[in-house]
C-alpha cells in the first residue's frame, strides 16, 4: 500500500507569518495536532504540533504573564528540518520514518508541492487494517528454519486445510538459525490447525499448551 491511498488531501496550513495565536486557534477548532507552515510562494518551510504550542505557553500558574508571546511569528516555535515523504512510498517504509525519528507526521510532497499529510494515528489503523488486526481471526506463531522454502511450506499446510490467511509477519529469532512466522488466520479456533503444524514437525510457539 502507497501513501496516496490513506493521506489526507485537504490539509491545513497556515503561513510563517501568522501568530502563534492563529495556531492556537487553528488545532482548537479542527482538533488536529500537526499544521504544515508554508511560505508566500507556498514553499514547505516548517511545522508546528500541539507540543510546541504547549512548549511555548506560560505554566498555568502564569497564565496571564507575556500574552504578548501568543503574537508572535509562528515561525519562531515551528520545527524547520521538516522530514518529508512522496505520494508513492510505501507505508511499510514510510512507518520506519517515525519509528526512527519520533516524529508525529508526516507532510507528503509531489514535486514539491504540499499534497497531503500522513499522521502517526493514520499510520497505526493502516498497519492494523494491513495485519487483519480488526478482523475476527487467530493469531499463529510458528518457529521454523532459517532457509528459503519454510514459509512456503506452512502456507501449503493452511491450504490444505482450506484456511484463508489475513496477514503474514516474520520476525528475527533468538537464534539466527530460526526465524518466527506469524500468521494472523480467518478461522476462530485455531487448535485443528495448531495440531496439524506440528504433525509436521514444526514448533507452534503461539497458540501453546494448556488452553490454546
């Protein structure tokens, strides 16, 4: 899946020479978190969050001291090394963007132009949507050999069973000699299935004994 197919097109921005009120203001009454800053020429030039807005606000305590702050240029609080991505990247990819970086959002640009915005929130329904999370279904963790063929091989196992599978994950082992394969199955009781994997000869580390 692309970042075209989950942005959000109408995204609201507002110019570096608008105030931190305007800001304010403008995640109060859209009740967003993130606003691109733009330039006259509509060039990316930065972005502000909530938490910057917080940053920037006097402790509750002094509420009412150097309101005159709140008239400022949002460009003085807006974070400028502002980390972009492309309509066409990938969401897999993308996601490793904010793991790596912390970051809340991300501005999409096509040529340089502002396109969309891609949110931490958007990120995370996307991966569960594409995991089948949502979906009733079974979770199957199964340890195999770190060869080619193996996840192949349990994939015909579900097939025989007549077993559709929602999503496939493979995570790193302990032992670099083994890798884990996840299955997320549209089945609800998955000890049939479980029983049979490890007819042949595979350690099923998910769903296990007692209870399954």
């Amino acid at each position: 899946m692309i970042l075209e197919h989950i942005m959000k097109r109408n995204v609201i921005t507002l110019t570096d020479s608008c105030t931190i009120k305007d800001a304010m203001q403008l995640l109060e009454l859209h009740q967003i978190r993130h606003i691109p800053i733009i330039d006259a020429q509509k060039n990316l030039v930065g972005i502000v969050s909530d938490s910057d807005i917080r940053d920037a606000s006097p402790s509750i305590f002094h509420f009412t001291e150097h309101l005159e702050d709140f008239l400022k240029p949002i460009s003085t609080i807006m974070k400028k090394n502002v980390i972009t991505a492309h309509p066409l990247d990938f969401v897999g990819e993308v996601s490793t963007l904010f793991y790596e970086h912390h970051i809340g959002c991300l501005p999409i640009l096509d040529d340089g132009d502002l396109v969309g915005i891609v949110t931490e929130t958007d990120m995370l329904h996307t991966l569960v949507e594409l995991m089948g999370a949502h979906q009733p279904s079974s979770h199957i963790e199964v340890k195999v050999e770190n060869i080619t063929g193996k996840l192949s091989d349990i994939a015909a196992i579900f097939k025989q069973l007549n077993v559709s599978i929602t999503s496939v994950l493979v995570y790193p082992y302990q032992d670099p000699a083994f890798k884990i394969l996840v299955f997320r199955v549209q089945t609800i009781d998955p000890r049939r299935i479980v029983k049979v994997i490890e007819d042949n000869g595979y350690d099923v580390l998910w769903p296990s004994e007692p209870g399954l």
